[in-house]
C-alpha cells in the first residue's frame, strides 16, 4: 500500500506497522486505564451490541400464504416471536 505524502512528505502521524511494532503492542485493557479515567476506560472497554442469548435461534426463509403472513404481521411488533411460539406449542400439544 502507498503511503500518502503531503507536499512530497511522508505523513508521520499514522506510520506503517512492522513486525516490530505489532510485537511491543499492548491490548486496550492495559492501555486505556493509564490514559483515561476508569469510568471512561470501563465504558471504552464494554463489549458493543446484544448480549448473547444462552439459546440463540435459526434463521430459516420459509413461503407462506400472504394473508397468512398479513394476520401475523397485524398483531404489531413481535409477531415472529409470537410465532415461534405458537410453533413451539404446537409442536408440544402433538407430541404429548
């Protein structure tokens, strides 16, 4: 990769990474502390985004009938889990 210049100078500010440099490099827990105060280097350091579920689910692509689809869809937000749900007890009530 080309590194960008400015006025035919090397920019200094980001240079490339070496062997080297990738060896003496520290993970962010250790660095952050030392550079922020903890509660900023607590929240940097949070894991982003939903935690992971104990029993994650499948995504599958299924057909079905649109007004089929249509009633589902009209009993508001969380229709799929409602879904899945009816799946799951109708999948009990014929195995018992």
């Amino acid at each position: 990769m080309k590194r960008k210049t400015v006025k035919g100078r090397k920019i200094a500010e980001n240079p490339e990474w070496k062997k080297a440099t990738f060896a003496k490099a520290k993970p962010a827990s250790e660095v952050l502390p030392e550079l922020f105060e903890a509660p900023v280097a607590r929240r940097l350091l949070k894991p982003r985004g939903r935690p992971k579920s104990g029993t994650a689910r499948t995504s599958i692509s299924i057909r079905l009938q649109p007004d089929t689809l249509a009633r589902w869809k009209a009993t508001g937000p969380g229709w799929q889990t409602r879904m899945a749900e009816a799946l799951d007890k109708a999948i009990r009530r014929n195995a018992a």
